[in-house]
C-alpha cells in the first residue's frame, strides 16, 4: 500500500465532501428517519460505488489520454465551472 497515495486520497476527498450536497442530503436523510445507522450504511455504499465507477473510468481513460493531459482538462472545466457559477450561468 503506498501510504502517500492514501493519505492524500483520504484528506482530499473528506475535505471535498465537507458541506456539499452529499453530505447535506445524508444529514437531511437521517433527520428525516429513525433509522440513523440504515442512512450511514446506504450513504457510504453509495459513495463507494460512485467511486468506483470514478476510479474504473479513469483506469479505461488513461489507456487512451495521458495523466497529465487529463489533469489540464480537468482544471480547465473547474474554472469553467468556476466562471458560470460566478457569472449566475450555472
């Protein structure tokens, strides 16, 4: 296990998930049930299926398209992104 890797994943993607529409539909999803612990596993299985299918797509992408090459396209469509919402376009 390359723990650098890991570390980073981890920290990135708890960090990215603070506050966004994930975590605010599960906290909106358990205060709507009693069924706190039915919410947490459905919510993380959830996130690792769409992370899995994140990580495979991105594996079938580089057979294709060099890493660094996917790393400009994807700061590209982040400003982009950026810019609309910026500009109440998005």
């Amino acid at each position: 296990m390359d723990w650098k890797i890991f570390l980073t994943t981890f920290w990135a993607i708890f960090f990215a998930e603070l506050g966004d529409k994930t975590q605010i539909t599960t906290i909106l999803m358990a205060s709507k049930s009693e069924k706190i612990w039915t919410v947490f596993i459905a919510s993380s299985l959830a996130l690792i299926g769409v992370t899995l299918l994140g990580v495979l797509f991105a594996d079938l992408l580089t057979h294709f398209i060099s890493p660094s090459l996917i790393k400009k396209i994807a700061g590209i469509l982040f400003i982009s992104i950026g810019i609309l919402i910026l500009m109440d376009k998005f």
